[in-house]
C-alpha cells in the first residue's frame, strides 16, 4: 500500500491527503457560471481555489496558505481559463487568517474585488440551514485542479462536476478514515470517478437554492484518498461544512452593512435573488407631517419631504461616516446609472428628466446591529423640477433612486458594469434602491411616451394589472391601448405576441390582463424607440374603487427585468351613456340606406361608428350606411378632454335580398324583374303565383346577375304575386299585373 500524509489539525495520518484536491469526471465551465470562484497563486504557482465571500474576503483552505505570508498569495479572479489572467484580475492580499481548529482560512484583501457577471460574492450565511446537507441532494463543485486521477494534469480552465452528498457513516467505511460531523461527503455516479482531485482544495461546494432563487456556498474542499485513485464507490471528496464556519467567519467580514431594500423580500442577499425593479418599500414621499402621501398627489405640494429607510444588517455598530445620496428621473423602462439620473431634458419637450436632490449627502447616524432609521429631505418639487406644469399636462411620472456613499469609497459614482443598466446596480448593492413614483393617469389621456433605447437581441415587454383590493382590475373599467413609434411597431413580432390586437400603424390595445408584446432585435443603433400607454375610463361602468394599478415589464435575455408602474385613476363624477338608435324599423332591406343616430352629451367628444366586423365606418352623431347583411352598429363616444369613453349598439336586420322593380307593369308579353342579392347569398330563386295560388312558376336565379327576364306567354290577364326567395325563404315581394 502506498504511503500518503494527511495534515489536519497537527496528525498524522495514512493513505490519504489534505492536498491541492482537483475536479475529475466533469466538464469545462465558464467564470460567469461560477462567479464567486477563484484561484490562488502561492508563491507564483497556481494552486488552490476559493470562494469570494464578501468583496474584499475570500474563503479557502487552511492547508493551502499554511506558513505562507501574505506578501506570497495572489488571488485570481474573474477568468475562466489561466492564459486569460492579467494585472486587472489579480489582487493582493493584506492578512492571512487560519481557522483555530479546522482546514479553513480567511484571505483579507488589499482592496475590494468589483462586482460584474465574472465576479461577485457567493452566499454562505445561508448554509446554516440544514435541509442543504440532506443525503441526496444535488450539488456541484468546481475548480482548476487534475482532470483524471493518478496523474499529474492540472486543468488550464475552470471545470465543475455535479454530485451527490452521501452520509458521513459511508464515507467513513469507503476510506477507512473518520469523517466528522464538521465535514461533509460527495460521491458521483457512474463508473468514472466524479469530485475534487489535486488542485481544487480551498474551492466551492454548493448548491441551488429554490428559496433564494440562488446559490448557497455549503463547503470548502478539504481532502479525499491520495491522487484521486479508486472510483465513485470508494473515493469520496470531503469538504468543511460552511454551516459550522459562519459565526467565526462573522469575525472578519466587513463589521455592518446598511441596506436600502430593493422589495419586501430582499434580506441583504448580493445580488438580490428576488430582486423586483422599481418597487424599494424604504423610499416613499411625506407631507409636512411627515405622513406618507400617494403619488399621485405629489402636483397638490410645491414641497414634499423624500423619506429613506436605512437598516444596518451587520454584526457590529456602524461608523456614522456613511451619506445617503438621492436622485430623481423620469419614469422611464430602460435607464442607465448615472446618465439617466442626471439628464437636463427629454428630447420632445423641456421638462429635464434627472438631477442630484442631495447635493452633499444625508448622513447617516451609527446604527447598532438590526437597527435602522428613516431619514427625510425636503424635495422643493418646484425648483427641482422646471416646467413641473408642463410636466403634470402630460401626467408625467418620476422615479427616485437612494444610494448609500461608504466612507472608504473613492467618489460618488463607479462602473463596475459594461452595460450600467439602473436596475444592475440596485440588484448587485444593497446600498442602492430605486422606487418609481408611477406613471400617473389622471384627468387626461397619458400622453408620455418611454425611450427603449437600442437593443440588440429579441425581449418581451409584458404587461400585468393588479387588483385593487384583490377584488377588480383596470381592465373590467377601461381600454388599454400600447402607443408604439414606428420604428418600434416595425420590429414587433406579431405571431409571438400575446393577447393583443392591432388597431392601427403606432396603436395596439391589450385584450387580457396579462398581454405581452414580442419585439425582434431591433434593427436600427439609431431608431427612434419609443413606447407609451392610453387609457380609456368606460364611463357608464362604476367601479366600487377609483384607483387602479398595472405594470409593464421589459424583459431582456441576461438582463435584470425593468418594470414600470402606472396608476390608473377614475374620476367618479364622471358619468354618461352613449344611446344608439336607427331611423327606420330595425329590419330593413339589404342594401337600403338607413340613418344611423346617437345621443350628444353636452362635453365635446368624439362620435366614431363600427359595423359588425369592428371596421371604422364613419364619424358624427348621425351617419348614413347601407347595410349588405344582418348586424351590430357600435357607436363609441370619446371625450376630448379626458379619454372617458362609452360604447351602444343597435342591430340592424338587413334581408339577404330585394326585388328593386319590375318593367313593364302592367305587362302583356314580357317582364324584366331587377333584383339584388347580398354577396353571401347561396342560391336564389323569383316564384310568380296567382292570388287563387292555383297558379306557382319559379324561375331560378344568377346570384352573380342582376335581373331576369320573363315571358308572361301562357299568363292569364290579372294580379300576380312576385316573391323572391334566398334559400327557400320569402325575402321581398311585389305585385304585378297582367293584361
């Protein structure tokens, strides 16, 4: 048997090893798909891994730094394969910190690790929860390390394999060796051996949480049987078990940290993986009395105060150096940080669309653990805003961002980001939230229409009304339309579209509660993209509630959601009925012109009429129409000022055909019967019966003609019945008489 050394806690142990464990029976991955791990050079070799903690903390191996200073470790991070590595990925390391007991470190860094799609923190203060060790569970571990047991081959890219944690009690008896409860055990399935090898120690072990809709760091690899020799029932990986790290690790992370919440669910969790764009719960506005106000009643003040609610989630009591920064901006689907927050106008009208509220910060008193505060700034609303009339004529919405500034951070902005989307950062940092103040329908149609910007691969912009009190949606009270530019209308993609119908070239009206427009990639860097909404009050239906709320959501592949919220507001004074009527009996003959009528309500509007199919025939209170067939008129009454609306229908029963005249009459020899049949008509026939009905000739029609002519030889001299008939039904008839 072979002789190998294991190190834990100063013993000395046979057959297996504490060293460098490496990935084996898995597959290459990309750092993106493991953005918390990375890879440690110790005295300029590449060696160990480790997970990223906190931006400036990574959690590794005591065995892989032990007796090395920190002068000798170099954390890599953010590249998948090791060709890729330069100065930017790499960062020093200021202490080193060894676990008293178990194969743990802690490497404190110099400086902080950016947050991107490559790099950023995993979560591990989760693991305290048990149900992540259950024997079964699916987890995964990666790293740099050796490719197939028994032989020296380190990986030049990052690999991870996925496997199962087995029970302590089997590893043990797999490896001779005592596996403690501190410890956890993986195992693959399948001949191949599958887990950690030479090379990975110090890497991740975690997995998937359906309750965080993230990732939970569970284990640190710690040792297996020397060179990975043996297969998926005699060589197990054996990690440290994260759970029992967490209140010592607590010791070293970063000692507070203040959280402006994204939604009522966000805990502190980098990045926030129930994070809901839009919709922070601890930024709203307040009245002189401090007494949060809606909305919508923001044009009612020429100041309002701006309240932040701060809380420190930590383990220790904060500097009370920390600045609150506040920004307002037009509502808007897509924006960027911090151009969208700091623009001076939008480009159709004067109103600017972003600026600075807190010019010099908030500050932010110490706060002990699980303390918080809500501070407030008077918003002078008026000189904040130019042209705020303007901008309230056309129901104009704002949105607020609140940023905590640390007091070690170098200025107010950074970009860790390549696409500084608004809604990245308020996912990524718990000091930054933002809260739109809503999009306002109020006494007039909405008018605003929302700039997308480029976007270079297909999304979806959902669409989804809320309940008011759980009971009604804007829907069962209103028309909602989607007003699109034309560039935008060019690239909508309308077979994959839900739920919407197409009204005219920039108009689409949303047939559900939850319609969803698909776009392609849209085709034009410089197109003019924009999108906005109407709303349509029925003004004959009451609602028990005035107040309604819907959404839109922009979803983009790889891309955090941007959601946009609207309030809806009825006015309940406003009530009226459209009435529609018919100037002749509701039957009438095809092809007849009838005098189509409604009621005038005493507020101009507009009167605009719509025949069975839904097609536009005409505008006013009173049109013309010649009916081909049986159907509904709709008429719709809009009112110019507000957009409340109401709809009538009347039904008009139109015969399928009608004997126009018959010539001579009186006749001797022949008759010519003029006729017209709908264009529908299946068959038609004209029967010539005496009054005595002793007498009956039918005469087959053309459909596709327009009179017939027949011989009157044989007739007799008197009154004779003409009838028309459309599928053996009598549809008009006339006299005529012989002599």
């Amino acid at each position: 048997m072979k002789k190998l050394i294991l190190i834990f806690v100063g013993i000395v142990c046979l057959n297996f090893v504490l060293a460098q464990q490496p990935i084996t029976g898995g597959q290459q991955i990309n750092i993106s798909e493991a953005p918390w791990q990375v890879l440690l050079k110790l005295n300029g070799n590449y060696g160990c891994g480790g997970s990223i903690i906190t931006p400036n903390v990574i959690l590794t191996a005591k065995h892989c730094v032990k007796g090395l200073n920190p002068n000798s470790v170099e954390v890599v991070a953010g590249v998948t394969c090791k060709d890729e590595v330069t100065k930017d990925n790499i960062f020093n390391v200021r202490q080193i910190v060894t676990h008293p007991t178990l194969d743990i470190a802690l490497l404190l860094l110099n400086s902080n690790i950016p947050v991107t799609n490559k790099t950023r923190s995993i979560n591990f203060r989760s693991s305290l929860d048990e149900q992540y060790y259950n024997v079964g569970n699916k987890v995964s571990v990666s790293g740099w390390g050796w490719l197939t047991p028994n032989g020296y081959n380190p990986s030049q890219c990052l690999n991870s394999v996925d496997v199962k944690i087995i029970s302590n009690a089997m590893a043990s008896s797999q490896l001779g060796q005592t596996v403690r409860n501190y410890e956890i055990a993986t195992a693959g399935v399948g001949n191949i051996r599958k887990g950690a090898c030479h090379g990975d120690s110090g890497g991740p072990l975690v997995i998937w949480s359906d309750i965080i809709k993230d990732y939970v760091l569970i284990g640190v690899v710690s040792w297996g049987r020397a060179r990975c020799i043996g297969d998926n029932t005699n060589s197990p990986s054996i990690f440290v078990r994260v759970s029992k790290l967490v209140s010592w690790i607590n010791q070293y992370v970063p000692r507070h940290e203040l959280l402006i919440r994204d939604n009522e669910q966000d805990i502190g969790l980098e990045p926030n993986p129930t994070f809901k764009a839009w919709q922070s719960p601890d930024i709203w506005l307040a009245d002189h009395n401090f007494k949060k106000i809606p909305v919508w009643d923001i044009y009612k003040y020429k100041y309002c105060y701006i309240a932040v609610r701060v809380k420190n989630i930590g383990y220790s009591t904060s500097t009370g150096k920390e600045k609150v920064y506040i920004n307002w901006s037009n509502s808007s689907l897509r924006s960027y940080w911090p151009s969208s927050w700091l623009q001076p106008s939008i480009p159709f009208f004067t109103i600017a669309t972003g600026k600075t509220i807190t010019e010099n910060g908030i500050d932010i008193p110490s706060l002990k653990p699980n303390e918080e505060i809500t501070l407030y700034v008077l918003w002078d609303i008026v000189r904040n805003i130019p042209d705020f009339e303007l901008a309230h004529k056309f129901c104009w919405g704002f949105a607020l961002l609140a940023r905590i500034v640390n007091n070690y951070e170098q200025g107010l902005y950074s970009y860790p980001f390549p696409n500084p989307l608004t809604t990245t950062y308020a996912k990524y940092f718990n000091g930054f939230a933002i809260n739109d103040g809503s999009q306002i329908i109020k006494d007039n149609i909405y008018l605003q229409m929302t700039p997308l910007c480029h976007i270079e691969k297909p999304y979806t912009i959902g669409f989804n009304q809320l309940k008011t009190n759980g009971k009604y949606k804007l829907g069962d009270f209103a028309e909602i339309y989607i007003v699109l530019s034309n560039d935008l209308m060019r690239n909508l993609n309308k077979e994959t579209s839900k739920n919407i119908k197409i009204i005219d070239k920039t108009s689409v009206l949303l047939q559900s509660a939850n319609a969803e427009l698909s776009f392609n990639a849209l085709d034009k860097k410089d197109g003019n993209y924009f999108i906005g909404t109407k709303v349509h009050f029925i003004s004959d239906k009451i609602p028990e509630y005035n107040e309604f709320e819907f959404n839109m959501t922009l979803k983009v592949q790889d891309e955090p959601e941007e959601t946009l919220n609207f309030t809806a507001i009825r006015d309940e004074n406003i009530f009226f009925k459209a009435d529609a009527n018919v100037d002749k009996k509701k039957v009438v003959k095809a092809h007849e012109e009838v005098l189509l009528s409604s009621n005038v309500i005493a507020d101009n509007a507009e009167y605009v009429w719509f025949d069975g199919k839904g097609n536009k025939i005409g505008e006013g209170s009173h049109i013309s129409t010649i009916p081909d067939r049986s159907q509904k008129y709709k008429v719709s009454i809009t009112k110019d000022d507000d957009g409340y609306r109401s709809y009538d229908e009347v039904d008009v029963v139109a015969v399928d055909g009608v004997i126009n005249s018959i010539s001579p009459n009186p006749a001797s020899d022949n008759v010519v019967v003029r006729y017209r049949l709908s264009d529908n008509t299946p068959s038609a026939a004209l029967h010539i019966s005496n009054l005595q009905s002793t007498l009956s000739i039918a005469y087959p029609l053309d459909i596709n003609a327009t009179e017939k002519n027949i011989s009157l030889s044989g007739f007799s001299s008197g009154t004779y019945i003409v009838k028309l008939l459309i599928g053996g039904t009598v549809v008009d008839s006339q006299n005529l008489i012989v002599y």
